[in-house]
C-alpha cells in the first residue's frame, strides 16, 4: 500500500517533490504551480470536468461547450439552410455574410416559418420538414448588439461604446441627429458650437483628407479683395462657357486672360481665338479669320514662321467687323517676310486694331497701293515698303490721306525698321540695331550683343536650332528678363526660338517663346 503522510498546521517546505523524481508542487502567493521534476516547465494536469461554476475546467470541454458552438460562416441564408445535420448541433452559431447576422441552431425547437414580425428570424434546414424539430433562429451578434457587453440598460447603447447621456458631453464623443449626420462641437470660449457633417451624395463617393494640415471648404463662396479689404476663402464663381480663356482674379471674378500662347504652325486657312499667337506656314497663301465675338480689350498675333509673306501673303479676315479705320469686312494683307503683328479689340469702337502694322491695307474693292505716295492720296494706300523705308530713314511726320480717313506714319502706323532676314551663322554676333529690328541666326553656344538700341525701341531675333544644346551670352546692356531667369535655348532640331527686347529707361526688357514648332 501507498504511504500516505500526514503534516502538522505547522507547514512544509514551499516546494516539494511527490515520489522520487516526480512532479513537484510550487505554493505562491496567490496560486498553486505543478511543475515538472526539474522545475523548468509546468507540468500537465488531469481534472474531471466541472460540476460547479468555480470549478476548474478541461480543453474536452472548452472545446464541446464553446468552441463547437462556433461554425464556419457561410455566405446567404441559402447556404445556412442546406448545411447537413452532421455539421451542425444544438446551439451551434453560424455568422451569414450576406446578411451581417448570426443565426444558432435549436435542436428542440419547432417555431413557425415565417416569424409574424420578421420573415428572416426562424429558418427551417432544408433537411428537416415541419413540424419536426430544428430552426435555425436569427441571435443578436456581439458586433451588432453592445448592451449586454457593456452591461447597459436596453436603449441606451451608443456606436462609440458610451452612454447616450455622454454624448456631445466635454468628455464625450461625436453625437448623431435625426438625419444620420455627425455632430462635431468646438468652444469658442462662451459656448459650444455644434456643427454637422452630413452626406447629401446621390451616389458612393470617396474623399481623401490631406496628409498635412489644412481646413476644409464650406459652401460659402469665394470673396474678392478691392485693394482695401481682405477677401475670404470658399467656392469659386462658377465658369461659363464663354469664360474658357478667363482666369480667376483675386477680384472674385474670371478676367481675360492678358497673356499671348503659341499654336501650332498653321499651313491653312484658320480662324484664330483670342490671346492665341498664330504661328503662320507661309509655303502657300494662308487666310486667318479674326475671332467672330471677341469680348473688350482682347489681344492676338500674327507671325510668319516661314520668312515667305512677301511671296504668299497671310490674309487676315475680319468677318463683319474692322480692323483700324477700314470698313467692316474690310481685308489686310500681311506681305513682309517674317512678318509679326498684334492686334486688340476694342467694344467701345467694335472694331480691332494693330499695335504694329508692317503689312499693306488691301480694301475688298482694291483702290491701289502705292510705293511713291506724296501724302495727298485719297484713294490709295501706302505699301509696307514705302512705310518701312520711310521709317528707315526717320522720316515720318508725312501725313497721309485715304478713303479711310487721316492716318499719320508717326502715330498710326509704328512700323519697324527694315528687317535682316538673312539667316546668320552661328557664333558671336553683333546685332545693329539702328539699321534694322528683326534679325534670323542659326542656334550655336555664341555672345550675341544688341547695338544701338534706342530708347523706347523693339527688335526682335529669330533662332534656328540645328539639334544640338548650346548657351548664349547675352551683351550690350542691363538685361531683365520676364520670369526673371536667363532662358535656355531649345536644343531639338527644326525647333525655333523667337527673342524679343525692348529697352525702356535704359533697360533692355528681355522675353524668350521658346521651342516654337
């Protein structure tokens, strides 16, 4: 027989071993340990399963009891019905995908098919015909349902895992009103302030929030400044059609916008838009029509990119309006080589106007053009080389009379002087400016030195890149460039870049148009 020991109130030893090399037993403060004989794990333990509830438990329970109480989810009730009797038990709990909901399995239960108060809350296996038991019936999942995890009374469950009193509190959360939107509060010192997020989409959108800080825009609008008090923040006006060339001014309104861009090279007749630079092919004659509605104040240009105006001329066509003093529908020929030329509108006279014109007037009922005008012509107009030879030379203050009206060569017609369209080598160069205004060179790293160039005077350099990158030095004054850098030579091949300067108070203002082409 065993030896059994009996121990006085007095105590034994904190460890002790049962039997040689056997386990041992470790007494803590607060627990019992079963270790192995060297004490370096627990050791396992064989206990009855529990008849009271503070009694200890085994994983053959644990496992019967709980864990096969949890089945596999399945995706439609459809599937829920047809799992077979040998997968499922009583109380077994199975979450349905399609439906966000737990359903668990009642052995004994022989409930109707449909519930009177919801359709879907008893489902009948599709082995099992009624009145036979079984039914499967809809529980309230943990994810669904907070109250009883959190112990609260029926009807003051909270999404955020708080009393419906603590909501919108100091220490609280977000609330929720009557229309699914999201109150959000903030204290400005004197009171709270509640504000609400509401959706009002008519279908799935996706915002995403700056990953800096910022705040977002509300639906007051915008507001202008008038040079005296501030604007505010908010949504732009919004644009009209006829806005498309507009740009949003600080004023609070879409403006013209002021600025010329390049087209592409145009080799057919085209109608040109406002504040567009047309880029002409002048291998065969070309007829532009001027913009049919422009608005107040608008500009646009002419350049020919094929040094060949004098041979096909750009005709420029202005529907039923006038271009200067010349009648409406009235045509201008433009027949310089490498002519340039930019017109702006105005409403107030509802005709356009050059700011340069170093083309010839062409009436639709020709009434000659002359190269020798004595400047009491009435029905003649003087050809561009007339005008520009007379520029040339500083001779214009002849006034000129036409069938359109007084014109005077000095405050008329600011024509520049002759052009050098002879295209130059490339390497240094020294640009005369007192001889002519326009000139053409080949692209080439190269000091290139603007002479005698006079105050209030506009020349302008043509470049023609060969394909390779090159660097230009610019000489013979204070340069200031627009965008205040030194512009970099395109270096594509058959690309062009068109220089323009103009001094003013002694200082040459500088503007590059670059890889034009």
């Amino acid at each position: 027989m065993s030896k059994e020991f009996n121990f006085s109130l007095s105590g034994i030893a904190r460890i002790f071993q049962i039997g040689k090399s056997g386990k041992k037993i470790r007494s803590q403060s607060d627990s019992i340990e079963f270790l192995n004989s060297d004490e370096t794990d627990f050791s396992p333990i064989k206990i009855a399963d529990p008849t009271e509830e503070d009694h200890a438990v085994t994983y053959r329970w644990v496992k019967e009891n709980l864990l096969l109480n949890w089945g596999p989810p399945v995706g439609t009730i459809t599937d829920l019905r047809s799992i077979l009797p040998t997968d499922r038990r009583d109380k077994q709990i199975r979450y349905v995908e399609d439906e966000k909901g737990y359903w668990q399995f009642d052995f004994e239960s022989i409930l109707p098919e449909p519930d009177p108060t919801d359709s879907k809350r008893v489902l009948v296996p599709n082995d099992i015909t009624p009145p036979s038991p079984g039914r499967w019936i809809w529980t309230r999942g943990r994810t669904e349902r907070h109250t009883d995890l959190l112990g609260l009374e029926i009807g003051d469950d909270h999404p955020q895992y708080q009393l419906r009193s603590e909501k919108e509190s100091e220490n609280g959360y977000a609330g929720l009103d009557g229309a699914r939107g999201l109150k959000i509060q903030n204290n400005d010192g004197s009171s709270w302030i509640t504000s609400i997020l509401r959706s009002i989409a008519t279908e799935t959108r996706e915002w995403l929030l700056p990953n800096k800080n910022g705040t977002l825009a509300t639906d007051d609008n915008f507001i202008g400044t008038d040079g005296l008090t501030p604007g505010a923040k908010g949504l732009v006006p919004q644009p009209v059609t006829a806005d498309i060339e507009k740009f949003l001014s600080a004023k609070g309104t879409w403006e013209e916008n002021r600025l010329l861009y390049n087209t592409d090279i145009k080799t057919a007749d085209y109608t040109a838009k406002q504040y567009e630079r047309v880029l002409v092919d002048t291998s065969s004659p070309v007829i532009i029509t001027l913009p049919p509605s422009p608005t107040d104040g608008v500009m646009l240009a002419i350049l020919d990119v094929s040094n060949n105006a004098s041979t096909n001329p750009i005709v420029l066509e202005p529907g039923s309006l006038a271009i200067n003093d010349g009648l409406a529908g009235e045509e201008w020929t433009l027949d310089m080589d490498g002519i340039y030329v930019s017109l702006s509108f105005s409403a107030v006279a509802n005709k356009w106007f050059f700011n340069e014109i170093p083309g010839t007037f062409v009436p639709l009922t020709p009434i000659g053009v002359l190269n020798s005008p004595v400047g009491n012509e009435t029905t003649s107009a003087p050809s561009v080389n007339w005008v520009s030879t007379r520029l040339a030379t500083k001779q214009n203050s002849l006034p000129i009379t036409n069938a359109l009206g007084q014109l005077s060569v000095e405050s008329e017609l600011r024509v520049s002087k002759p052009t050098d369209y002879n295209l130059s080598p490339a390497g240094d160069e020294t640009l005369d400016c007192a001889s002519f205004s326009n000139f053409r060179k080949t692209g080439g790293t190269a000091t290139i030195t603007l002479s005698n160039l006079g105050e209030g005077q506009e020349v302008s350099l043509l470049i023609e890149s060969t394909g390779s990158a090159y660097v230009i030095t610019w000489d013979g004054g204070t340069f200031k460039w627009v965008g205040s850098s030194i512009p970099t030579p395109t270096p594509s091949a058959s690309k062009l870049d068109l220089y323009e300067f103009k001094r003013i108070g002694g200082i040459i203002i500088a503007e590059a148009k670059l890889n034009i082409g």
